[in-house]
C-alpha cells in the first residue's frame, strides 16, 4: 500500500515517506533511498551474492536502514532493476523449454533468417535456439496473413503435444501459431487448454509477447520470455515476500527495458521486457542529470565493475529502439545474436568493468576483458581468492583508489595480493608494475572509447557536440580519459555517481508499450479503423497504469508507426502526430501522417523515393504515467549548505600520463563542496560509492545543479 503518514525517525527528524531504489549489478547490487521531503539520500553498495541475488538485496536494505536510523515502514515505494534475466539467457541457465507451432514451422527457430553473418567465416557459430528441436511440438491450425481461419484449432493434437512435452519435464511452453498477429483466437483457445491441463506449467504467448509480423523475430521473442519467465516468477515473489518481512510494505515496481516502470504482475507476465533493465536504469539517470549542463545532448557513460554501458541522449531523453540481439556470438556483429522484439533504449554494452580481467597474449600483446572476475572472487584486490589481475588492481596502483574509502570501507582489501597480481601480469609483459597498471588502465579507456564512437557513429552523431556523462562505481576513474581519446570538451559528474543506476530507478514513470500489426496503405486505410487500433492500444496501457496504483488520466501517450515504401523489406520507425486521427479531416490527416514519415526517413537517408506509396506494417504507443514526487529528485549541496567546509582531504601520489609519472595530487571530499566551487587539475575526488579523476591541464566547477563539470584541455 501507498503511505502517506508523516513518520519520525529515531534521530528526531520528522519525515515522510522515502522512495528505494535497488540496482543489482554483476559485481555490487547498489542500495538508494531518498526522502523527497528532505532532499536527503542514503546509499550503500553490497557485493552481489550470485547464487541467490535477493540474499545480497535484503542484507544491504538491512544494514542501510540500520546504519541510518531509517523507520522501514514510511517506504512509499521499492523500484528495482536487475540483470539476472539477462544472464539467464547468455548463461543458458533458464528453465526448461517447450515450442507448440502451427504444423510445418516447428524448425523457424532454428532456420532463422537463412542469413550468415559473417559471409566468408566457413566456422560460423550461429546463435542455439533456447528450444532444442526434440522439444518444438506442432498443433494443426492455420490462419492466414489477414487473420481469416484456415483450419481451425484441433485441441487433440494440441493436448497431444503438450503431454509429450510435460513427460520430457518442461517448466516452460511458448506457443505461437502462423499470423497471430492477425488474430489471436487460436492462442487464446490454446493457453486456455494448456493451462487447465497442465496447470504447474508456464505459458507463453507469441499474441500476448510480440504481436506483429515475423514468425522468427515473434518466435525467438516469445521463445525467450518462456525460457525465463518461471525464473522470474519465483524470484520476484521470493524478493517481494523478503522486502514485506524487513517491514516495508510498499509496493514493488520493476524497471523495463524502454526506460519505464511496471508492476509485479505485468513483469511475471512478460519478464522478457526486463533482459535491459540495468543499463535501461543508467540511461535514464545519465539523462535526468545531465541536462542541465548538456543541453539534452551528451553520452551516458556507464561503467560498473563487469560491463560498461553506453548510451547516446539527443533532446533530453535516450533513444528507443524497437528490438536488439540477446547473447551474441561477436559482440558488435549484426545477426549473430537471437532476436528480441521489445522495446529497449538503444545503448551499447561491452565488457570492460572494475573486475575485467587483464591477460598476455601469444604474442605479447595485452588484452582486458570481457571476461570479469565479478564479486566471486572479485579482483585479487578484494582478498577473496582472486589471483588474476584487473582494471579495479590496476586503478589502485596507479593511485586512483584510497583502500581506506573504497565502497565506502566495507570491504577488507589486500593490496599485497594487488601488487603481486600485477607482479604477475607485469613479468609477462616485461613491463614494470606501474607500466602494467596504467597499460590496463588506457586499454580498457580505448575498449570504451572505440565502443563509443562505433556507437554515436552508427546514429550520424559527432561525438564532439556531445558531453560524457560519468555514472557508475568506475566510470568518474575511466571518464577523463575515455573522454579525452573521443574528443570530448567536457565531462559531467553527479553526486553520488557510484549508484546512479539506482537512483535514476526513482525518477522514472511508470511506462507501457504496446504493438499491433495493422498492414496500413496511407492513401487507402480506413483512418477510422486506424484510431480504433491505437485507441484499443491505449485503453490496454491504462489498464496496466491502473494496476500499478498510478491514475490512468495523468498518462501522457505517444503515438509511433513502423512504416515503409512499398516494395521495402524492412520498416523504419517513426514518430506519428498525436491522435484522435478524425474522419472529418481525412485529407488532412493523411498528410500528416505521410509528412511525419517522410521527415524520419529523411532524417536517416536523406532523400525519399519519388511517387511510392507508404504503408505503415506495426502500429506503436508509449504510454507514460508520472510516479508522485519522481521529478523532484535532486543531489548537491549549496555553498551555504555546508559549515566550516573544507573540501581538501589532503594529497597523494597518482599516476598521470602527461607527467609520464606519479605525481602528488589533491584529493577533495565530495560532500564538502559547494555550487560555484571552482579548481584546476590535476584532482581526485573522493564520492560514496566512486571516485572522480581530473587529469593536468583542466578545470572544474561544480555546476548550479550540483554536478561536477570539466571542462577538457585544449
């Protein structure tokens, strides 16, 4: 339930209801909680506990309401995120999982598109179905590309076909029949069935999952919200039962994919909307803090202790795609993943993090990642068992990190095995320790860099008309640099960077986004039939907008189309004016729906093609519902916020490639400056959570909205 009563802490400080965040990572899981009331934000990072991540989740929100004297039962409301269904999929660890078809397409899984991606590699690794091929069953129905019934649904082999795979132990069923899109009725009729039949099974939907056209894109999606949908049953009853057991009441909402919020319910439904939740969760937090200092224009940049995350921002907020590859066998190639169908804000993700492990090649040569020593052991560093060297080892060689700070003193850290795994790598390399450090460090700066800049190519973008915003536990260590090798003017840090994942979790709406496959000609449709499908769209949004507790008439809709010139393959999606589109002005309204595709098609090619028709395949909506008090969220102290503040901790000895030398070097607090604080580089400064280094030859100020800004070296 919603609470709205005014509590009173042990400490005497009246508030009124805080707001959780919790981001689980690969290495930390980052614990937030902010009171809107007050301004005041509370946070710790734990070491993710793989085997069981609600364990690492329960004791971080128990030692942070301990450390703080926080009442758990004025928690208005718990926002989480996670990886763990992402790497269900790239692990293959999901559940067991069966495929009923329309007869003749039990293989579309693993026939694919028919298309190598890599055209001369005569050693291709193409991408396994998550449904082995023993365990695709058929059912005799047929329905046609306009929705007619063929053949109508035979419930005998349907059964049938469902026995066979509960004997072979299936957890899982995905079924999806030829043109549900088009109507849905069969797998309505055989959900229905199945569900009866065999009720400890889950059931998914192609019609419910991904309702448009493409039987291998709405089957590898559908496909993949079977394989991890008993996974996320399981786990998200468990963590909303132990959160109610630490005294907090308040209902759980999810971060999807698109960069919005769902309730319980929608998320156990469809839990493929969540495989990007995490970097969705950076994305947003880069965007909401650093608009002010960036003119809606800069790249999130991301970098936790496994993977980093990229994330280009054009007029304040993230770009959507409608879809991306899970579990790729090259990481930057096209085709060679399995093809999700959702909506995701559109990043890159690589992995380069704190715990990327740094190896010698045959011939010399030094690599970092992707490979990550995660939280178990961890970098050698962290003095759980790790004996390979990484980019966090190397951070602390080069003087970056205070062992005495480091996520904020609760680990015990053993720097004697540090310098002897980088002993190691160093005699591997004939290099000397500190060269070996700051090798790892620039080659995990240029992994990330030549991410960046394939990233912002591929969208027509310069990367000098943007600003590098730094989140994560080390992305303010990696960002000068980064930002340096991409050509960057300046660099933006938040407070409390270290976990901005989980505080951008708080300022996101509740979102839905909804499909239909429609096959529109613009000079022929039926505008009239157009509207109704997008308003039964809408009307589906609000019903899940009301069902996570928020008032459906404070939605704001978006109106999108997948369209393309008749003769095209493939669509390209567009932005739509906003509805109702009325019979009365059909004219009109044609026009501005052409003129709303023509303008995205030549703002990505150009030109148009002369005297083609424009038919719109999929119809889109987003539907956003503010959450009450998520837009008030804001970090950083004024000048006259703090007494007797003395920023300056003191000095030590870092590492800078100007210099070619360690030199001594100012380390600042974070929670002791104020707006309008000006400095120069070289500087360190020290944050909860991360640590911001200013190379030679800057300056920095920290900004009216409280975030630290660099302004690069000419």
């Amino acid at each position: 339930m919603l609470l709205s009563n005014v509590w009173h802490s042990t400490r005497g400080i009246e508030v009124t209801t805080y707001a959780l965040g919790v981001d689980i990572g690969g290495t930390f899981t980052d614990i937030v909680v902010y009171d809107s009331a007050t301004g005041r934000q509370f946070n710790r990072k734990v070491l993710t506990t793989h085997n069981d991540p609600s364990r690492a989740v329960i004791e971080g929100i128990e030692v942070l309401i301990a450390a703080e004297e926080l009442v758990s039962c004025a928690t208005a409301r718990v926002v989480h995120a996670t990886t763990l269904f992402t790497n269900a999929l790239i692990e293959r660890s999901g559940a067991k999982t069966g495929l009923i078809t329309t007869e003749g397409f039990r293989d579309t899984l693993e026939i694919g598109r028919e298309r190598k991606y890599g055209l001369y590699d005569i050693a291709i690794r193409k991408p396994k179905p998550l449904v082995p091929r023993d365990l695709r069953m058929e059912a005799s129905e047929r329905v046609d590309a306009d929705g007619r019934v063929l053949a109508a649904l035979d419930i005998e082999t349907l059964l049938a076909a469902g026995k066979a795979l509960d004997n072979a132990g299936v957890q899982s069923i995905a079924v999806v029949f030829l043109h549900a899109y088009a109507n849905a009725d069969h797998e309505t009729q055989a959900v229905a069935a199945l569900a009866a039949a065999f009720p400890n099974i889950s059931i998914s939907a192609s019609s419910e999952v991904a309702p448009e056209l493409r039987e291998y894109e709405r089957a590898s999606t559908t496909a993949a919200n079977a394989y991890i949908k008993p996974l996320a049953e399981n786990y998200l009853d468990s963590l909303a039962s132990k959160v109610n057991d630490c005294g907090i009441e308040a209902p759980l909402h999810l971060m999807i994919s698109s960069g919005g919020l769902t309730h319980v319910a929608e998320a156990k439904r469809a839990p493929v909307q969540m495989l990007e939740s995490g970097p969705a969760a950076s994305a947003l937090a880069g965007a909401y803090f650093g608009n002010a200092d960036a003119d809606g224009r800069l790249l999130a940049f991301d970098m936790g202790g496994t993977t980093a995350k990229l994330c280009l921002v054009d007029g304040g907020e993230p770009m959507v795609a409608y879809g991306f590859e899970a579990g790729r066998q090259e990481r930057f190639v096209e085709g060679s993943g399995l093809p999700i169908r959702i909506s995701t804000i559109e990043l890159i993700e690589i992995g380069a993090g704190g715990g990327s492990i740094a190896t010698v090649d045959d011939l010399g040569f030094l690599k970092v990642g992707p490979k990550s020593a995660g939280s178990e052991p961890g970098p050698a560093a962290y003095g759980r068992g790790g004996k390979t060297a990484t980019v966090t080892d190397a951070d602390f060689t080069l003087g970056y990190l205070n062992p005495d700070y480091f996520a904020m003193g609760m680990l015990n850290l053993d720097m004697q095995a540090c310098n002897d795994a980088l002993d190691r790598i160093a005699q591997a390399a004939c290099l000397g320790r500190a060269e070996i450090a700051w090798g790892i460090h620039d080659v995990v700066n240029e992994n990330m860099a030549s991410a960046a800049r394939v990233h912002i190519a591929e969208r027509g973008r310069d990367p000098r008309d943007f600003t590098l915003l730094s989140t994560g536990g080390a992305g303010p260590v990696h960002a000068y640099y980064v930002a340096k090798k991409l050509g960057f003017k300046k660099i933006i840090c938040p407070s409390a960077a270290g976990v901005a994942s989980a505080l951008g979790l708080l300022v996101a709406p509740v979102r839905v986004d909804r499909v239909a496959t429609v096959g529109a000609r613009l000079t022929e449709c039926d505008l009239g039939e157009l509207e109704m499908a997008f308003q039964a769209l809408e009307d589906g949004a609000r019903m899940v907008i009301a069902d996570a507790g928020l008032n459906p008439d404070t939605t704001r809709f978006q109106r999108f189309a997948d369209g393309r010139y008749i003769g095209q393959g493939f669509e390209l999606s567009v932005t739509l004016p906003d509805g109702p589109y009325n019979a009365d002005n059909i004219e009109q309204t044609r026009s501005a729906l052409l003129r709303a595709f023509e303008d995205g098609y030549k703002e990505k090619f150009s030109r148009t093609p002369i005297d083609v028709p424009v038919e719109f395949t999929n119809i889109r909506t987003t539907a956003r519902a503010p959450v009450p008090d998520a837009n008030k969220l804001k970090l950083g102290s004024s000048k006259s916020d703090i007494s007797d503040r003395n920023p300056l901790k003191g000095r030590r000895s870092a590492y800078f490639p100007e210099a070619s030398d360690f030199i001594q070097t100012a380390v600042y607090e974070r929670n002791g400056l104020g707006v309008g604080d000006e400095f120069e580089g070289p500087a360190i400064i020290e944050d909860q959570g991360s640590t911001l280094i200013i190379g030679p030859g800057s300056n920095w100020e920290v900004s009216e909205s409280g975030n630290i800004v660099v302004h690069m070296p000419e």
